[in-house]
C-alpha cells in the first residue's frame, strides 16, 4: 500500500494520523523531539493540573470537541466558567475590569462602556457615534481583496484610544503580535463581514441572531494532553519516531524520500520557518511565501498550595492583560503581556483552597529573555504578579516553559498570500502543508487541517 510521511508531531500532525490510521491508511509521523503534542503539555502535580502550552479552546469551532468525543473523552469535556467571566486590563498598576458585554472591541451594552473608567469621554463619544456613520464605514470597507492591519480597521470604528485600549492587549494576547502590522482579514475575518454587510459593527451585533448560550473556552479534565495520549494510542505500532529529525526531502520518480525512506504522500506539519528550509529545494516560491514573523513565548505558572493561598486575594474573573504601553511596569522587569487565573477559569485544575496563576511573556518580550535563566523569569513573573495582586507568597511550586517562534505572524496580505501558496502546493503531487502558519492558530483549526489533509491524502489513494 502506498505510504504517506506525516513531518511534526504537534497537534495537527497528531491529528492527521489519527485520521490516516481511522482510514487504515499506513504512515511513519516524524518528530524530533522526545514527545508528542508540541505545545500542547500537561503537567499533573499535587492535585493541580498545569498546561505549559494552551489550556483551552473556543467552544464556538467544533473540531477540537469532535475528535475529543471520537476518542471517547465525552465525559472529559468541561467548560469555562462563566459565571465568573471577567476580563481585567492593568493600568497604573491597578486591574480595571473590562466593560460587561464586549465581543472583543465592540460593545452589545452601553451602560458598561459609558460608566468605564478605561475610557475618556472622547472615547466614549466615538463609541455612540459609530452606529451613525454605518452607512459611510459600509461604503469604505474593505474589498473582498483588500486588507488591512487591525489597528487601522478598530482606528476607523471606534478610534485611536479605543485601538491601544483595548484591541491592543486582546490581540497581542491572542497572537502575541503587534496590531499595526496584523492583517484584519486573517486574524478578525468575522468583523471583516459584519462592515462589509452593515457598515456599523455595534449594529451589526445587535442584529445578529442569538444563539444557544454556549461556554467561551473548553478543555479537557485532566488536561489538554489526554487528548494527545488518546489519539497516540490508537497509532499503529511503529508508525511514531520520536526523535527523527527531518533534516531535508526530495521528490524523485513519483516518490518522496525521507529519511532514507520512500513515501508517496508527505505531511509537512512543521512550524513555519522548518516548512520553508525543507520545502526550498522543491519549490522556492512556496519557500518565499512562508518567509513570515514569529514571535516567541514564555509561561510561567505558580502553584499555591491551600496553606500559601490563604492571605492571597485574586478578584474573580478569568485573568488580566497588560497594555503594551503600561508605564507603569519597571524598566528592570520585563513585561508581562498577560495571566490567567486557572483556578477559576476552570475547575478541577487545582486543589479546594488552592491558587494557580499562569503569567505569559511574549513578542519582543519574550524574544529578548528567551536566554534568561529560569531562576530570572520565575522571579520577574513572581514581582510583576505580585504588584498587580498584591505581595505573593513563594509557590509551592513552579513551572517553566520556553515555546520560541511559536506564534506566527499574520501580517497584512496573509490571506491572499495563502490562496497563492495553496495553488503551488497543488502542482506538487503529493504534499500537504499543516499548521498554525496558514489558515488559524487555535488548537480546532489545527486539528481540522490535519484531518482534512489526511482526508484528501485517502480519497487521492482510493
């Protein structure tokens, strides 16, 4: 039978072969380190559940949830708890809450933005205005081909305060990226439509359909690589190798050689700058298409114990985010760009009593201390936390992950970028291209990408 070469063992190259093996299709996934699942890590310790990568994902997208439940995980899946969802943004070192009902930037309720001290009265101003300029915004929206970076698009909506306030710190959260030069089509496609269709954003919600009430976020129980080590199970013997780095590939008589080996398919389901190092030799205008940013990103999480979390007082929501601009952070300290309050944005992820805060360092951040020592971050985490929430108590313990270049940037044009890479990877016979470089960075894009290529990979061999 014919042989396919599945490159990377992250999510989506993991979830592709589920998909070739759930087809009885044969294939060897290559990874070069000593596990699988890529970013997505948990660790289990003294009854705290710890992701060292993403800890959830949009309920909204459904793939993730499907394989979960294909997997028999069903009684595994929990939501986010909402009824303590609360967002908070830290300005001269106090945490603000963000106003009740935003759907990112954009406000469903009045009240909450007016009473907001996040915004000036210009501000606010430009929010009540912008139902009434629907009709001009709607003549000035994009075209189906045209772009934009978020910044401009938000700046024209609800302006400039409003961009750095609070689109700023929700995008860089998400993407770890800069808003000036993140393309709005690849990275907020659904608002992209909603100017196109009615000009106004805020009208645009409020006309839009409700829908079932449904959690934000899900995740698994007992962490997010159950869903790994369920899909790594199901995997043919001798179908993984761990630590098998793909230094290169070649095409020749119909094949493809891997590592000393022939296949008729291959997966490249590698971060972007490997994709583009092995894929040079066999097509440099795919190569040049995947020359993009990559920003980088630390996590840093600690554990409190019920006896050390007694006098630590964290208000009720799911986390903050810090401004890129907060002037109030100590130029010896590098910035935070975010934490998240674990234990209450989900259960079961510590001990009763217990406290599990989650602390990000990302863009050109995280670039600069990549190199740090561990012992550096930690306490640059534990200082920077400590003067938003008060004075912390040493963890019970800690956890410490590096992920560099993990979070590719979509800069403006990424879209039409993309449609043309598809084309050239078209007129390669038997390559598929996986992963967050393309078409979304969450974990339900990644898995439907690495299921559809395995799809299209069957159909092609049938």
């Amino acid at each position: 039978m014919k042989r396919t070469a599945i490159i990377g063992g992250g999510i989506a190259g993991v979830a592709a072969a589920y998909e070739l093996a759930r087809r009885n299709q044969p294939f060897v996934l290559f990874e070069a380190s000593h596990r699988l699942g890529g970013i997505v890590e948990t660790l289990r310790r003294d009854g705290f559940v710890v992701e060292c990568g993403p800890d959830s994902w949009v309920s909204e997208k459904p793939w993730a949830r499907e394989l979960a439940v294909g997997l028999g995980l069903e009684a595994e899946i929990i939501p986010s708890n909402d009824s303590l969802r609360k967002t908070y943004l830290l300005q001269q070192s106090k945490l603000v809450p963000m106003p009740d009902g935003m759907r990112m930037m954009v406000p469903t309720k009045w009240e909450p933005i007016l009473q907001s001290p996040l915004f000036s009265e210009e501000a606010r101003r430009a929010y009540q205005l912008e139902p009434a300029r629907a009709e001009e915004l709607k003549a000035n929206a994009l075209a189906e081909e045209q772009d934009e970076s978020v910044a401009s698009f938000v700046s024209r909506h609800f302006g400039e305060e409003a961009t750095r306030t609070i689109a700023g710190p929700l995008l860089s959260g998400v993407f770890g990226g800069n808003i000036d030069t993140l393309s709005v089509r690849a990275t907020m496609p659904a608002f992209v439509k909603m100017e196109r269709e009615h000009g106004s954003l805020v009208i645009a919600l409020q006309q839009k359909p409700a829908r079932e009430s449904q959690p934000l976020f899900t995740t698994l129980k007992s962490g997010l690589e159950t869903l790994i080590e369920r899909v790594a199970a199901t995997l043919p013997a001798g179908s993984v190798r761990l630590q098998h780095p793909v230094e290169s590939i070649s095409r020749s008589s119909g094949q493809w050689h891997v590592n000393g080996e022939l296949f008729d398919h291959v997966i490249l389901a590698t971060p972007a700058h490997i994709t583009r190092k092995l894929i040079e030799p066999i097509q440099q205008e795919c190569s040049r298409l995947l020359k993009m940013e990559a920003t980088s990103a630390i996590v840093v999480a600690l554990a409190f114990a019920p006896d050390q979390a007694k006098n630590i007082s964290v208000p009720g929501g799911f986390g903050y985010l810090v401004p890129p601009d907060d002037a109030t952070i100590s130029f010896k300290d590098p910035q935070l760009l975010a934490c998240t309050f674990v234990d209450q944005k989900f259960t079961h992820r510590a001990p009763d009593g217990a406290v599990l805060l989650r602390a990000f360092f990302g863009g050109e951040t995280a670039a600069a201390i990549l190199d740090k020592p561990d012992g550096f971050l930690i306490a640059a985490a534990h200082r920077q936390l400590s003067r938003s929430l008060g004075l912390l108590p040493e963890p019970t313990f800690t956890v410490l992950r590096r992920w560099p270049l993990s979070l590719p940037q979509y800069a403006v044009g990424h879209v039409e970028r993309m449609a043309h890479l598809k084309q050239l990877v078209q007129t390669v016979p038997g390559l598929q291209l996986i992963g967050n470089a393309y078409h979304g960075v969450g974990l339900p894009d990644l898995v439907r990408q690495g299921r559809e290529a395995a799809a299209r990979i069957a159909q092609d061999l049938a």
